[in-house]
C-alpha cells in the first residue's frame, strides 16, 4: 500500500510539473500575438482619397477586432514611391503596413526604384478592383473603340488622350490601348483627374481613361462621352457599356485596384490574420453599399492569389515600357 501510495504522490508531482512547464512553454508564445504595439499603415497618396479611405476602414476594423490602435500615415511624394519604401525598408514584423493603388506596380516598371514590389513587398490582400471607362469629348465623331480607333489610324499621333501624369495607371491603360490597336496616339500628362477632365470635356484633348466615381458624373451630365469599360468582362454597375476588348481590341484588360501590403517576410501567420480581419471589414453592410454606389468590387483575395497577380501585372507594364521606350519624364 506504502509503495502504491508513494506511486500516486510520484505520479501526481509529474503531471503538476508538466502542466507548469507547459504553461511556461505557451507564456512566451502568447506574449508575442500579434499586436502587441501600435501599427502603423502607410498610404502613399494624400488624404480623402479613395485610397486613404479604405486604409481607415480596414484600421478602424483592425483596432477593433484586436484592441491595438492602427493608425494611417500619408506620405506622399515621388508619385508615391515614398511611402512604398518605406514600408519596403520596413521591419518584417507587421507593424508597418502598406495601402496602395496599383501605382505601386506602374511605377516600378516605368522607372528604376529603391525597392523591387515583387521581392520587397509581401501582398495580404487586393481590398477592392474597378474598371475604368473609356470617356470621350462630346465632339469627336465617334461612339464606339472601334470608330476611335478608326478615326486614329487616319491620322497617326493627331488624337490625343490625357492622364492623371506619367506613370500612372491611367498612363499606362491608354499607352496600351493604342499599342494593341497599332495606332499612335498622343499622351497629354496633367497633374490629376480634377485638371485632366476638363480637358477632355473642353475639347483641347480628344479622350481618356476616368474612374467610374469621378467620370461618370461628367457622363451623366454630357460633359463626355463615355463609350467603353477597361475590364475584360462588363461592369456590374455598367452593363450597358462594351469592354474595349469586345469593342476590337482582343486582349485589352485594365482595371484599376487598391490592395494591402507588408514588408517581405513577415510572419505567414500575421499576414493571415490581417487577411481575414481585411475580408471581414469589407463586408460589413456599409462598406459593401458604399462599393456598390461607387461602382467598385469587393475583393478579398488571398495572399497567394494576390501575390500571383501582382508578379503578372509587373511583368505586363514592364513590358509594355520596354516595347513603347516609354519614359518617365
């Protein structure tokens, strides 16, 4: 009896011991879940734009969910190169974030950078995609791509099309455009839609390539003509416009997407959580009624498809810049 009570005592001290150790093993990893500081997300363009806009819904979500404040940066500059090296430069750790408009890709392919994005940035997920449409001056006698293009090919460089600047998504989808047409067409850069439009509306430049927020007011109003959408499949809130694709120009898809970023190697099990919590956050009933207005998709993809589209994409513009000996300047 004494031995089997020694036994038990024996036994029982073993299972106390193992349970502390235990605990001591899972107290270091439950001091490390993440947060456990502020975090900071960058936007590399200014405030109140639509950019900025879902940085704030995925940081007030964030802070929510996980008790930690997630605060949004703006730093702009260089077309926003800036805030994209410094979160490039950043840590691995996920307390610097990134929030950005396909500009982050566009511009690495037209010009050298501090930063490569496929190997300096680890994509979390592409928040929200839309097509852009085709818009063009009341004037010009044509109501369809195919007549566009037509009209240019009897005139080579003698249409012109403007952008929101060098580089910029819009650039880039209207150079492209008149490369798969085989037509030359002269780019007229402006410091931003709120320049750019005008222009086009007035007459003094022939087309361009506008956001559905932003253009389709100046559409609706007869200010411009909007004669197609840049997708490779038509527009939910735009059934009624072709795709450029459909319209003669097989091949051509352009949208333009704002995405969730973090420095390379942060942890997998980080970049998953901020994943999920960024898909939640999107599909709240406000959010998606908010989208659904703009004329914007939710996204929500995973980071592995994310990452395949944004290697895909900057081999695409990277192409195009050497074919074309597009430059910066």
């Amino acid at each position: 009896m004494a031995d089997s009570h020694t036994t038990n005592i024996v036994c029982a001290a073993a299972g106390v011991a193992l349970s502390i150790a235990l605990l001591c093993a899972a107290a270091p990893a439950n001091a490390q879940a993440y947060p456990q500081r502020p975090v900071r997300i960058i936007v590399n363009v200014s405030a109140g734009g639509g950019v900025d806009s879902l940085a704030r819904i995925a940081a007030q979500h964030y802070s929510g969910v996980w008790g930690q404040p997630f605060v949004v940066d703006n730093r702009t500059g260089a077309g926003g190169s800036i805030g994209v090296e410094i979160v490039a430069k950043a840590a691995p750790d996920g307390y610097t974030l990134l929030v950005s408009s396909s500009t982050v890709i566009t511009n690495a392919a037209l010009r050298p950078q501090n930063f490569d994005p496929v190997r300096d940035l680890l994509p979390v997920t592409k928040l929200t995609s839309n097509p852009y449409i085709l818009a063009v001056t009341p004037s010009l006698p044509v109501t369809n791509v195919k007549e566009l293009i037509a009209l240019a090919k009897t005139k080579p460089g003698g249409l012109s099309y403007a952008s929101a600047g060098v580089g910029s998504i819009v650039h880039m989808g209207a150079e492209l455009l008149t490369v798969l047409a085989g037509v030359p067409m002269t780019h007229v850069p402006y410091k931003g839609v709120a320049d750019a439009y005008p222009a086009v509306a007035s007459g003094q430049v022939d087309w361009i390539i506008g956001s559905p927020i932003s253009a389709l007011p100046l559409i609706k109003a007869g200010r411009m003509r909007g004669i197609a959408v840049t997708s490779a499949t038509r527009s939910k809130a735009l059934p009624e416009l072709p795709t450029v694709a459909e319209s003669g120009v097989p091949g051509y898809d352009v949208v333009a997407w704002f995405g969730m970023f973090a420095p390379a190697r942060v942890p997998p099990e980080v970049i998953a959580n901020l994943n999920a919590e960024a898909k939640r956050a999107l599909q709240t009933p406000q959010v998606a009624h908010r989208m659904e207005i703009e004329g914007t998709d939710i996204v929500g993809n995973s980071p592995q498809e994310f990452a395949v589209e944004v290697k895909a994409e900057f081999e695409k513009w990277r192409d195009l810049v050497r074919k074309t000996g597009m430059k910066s300047q």
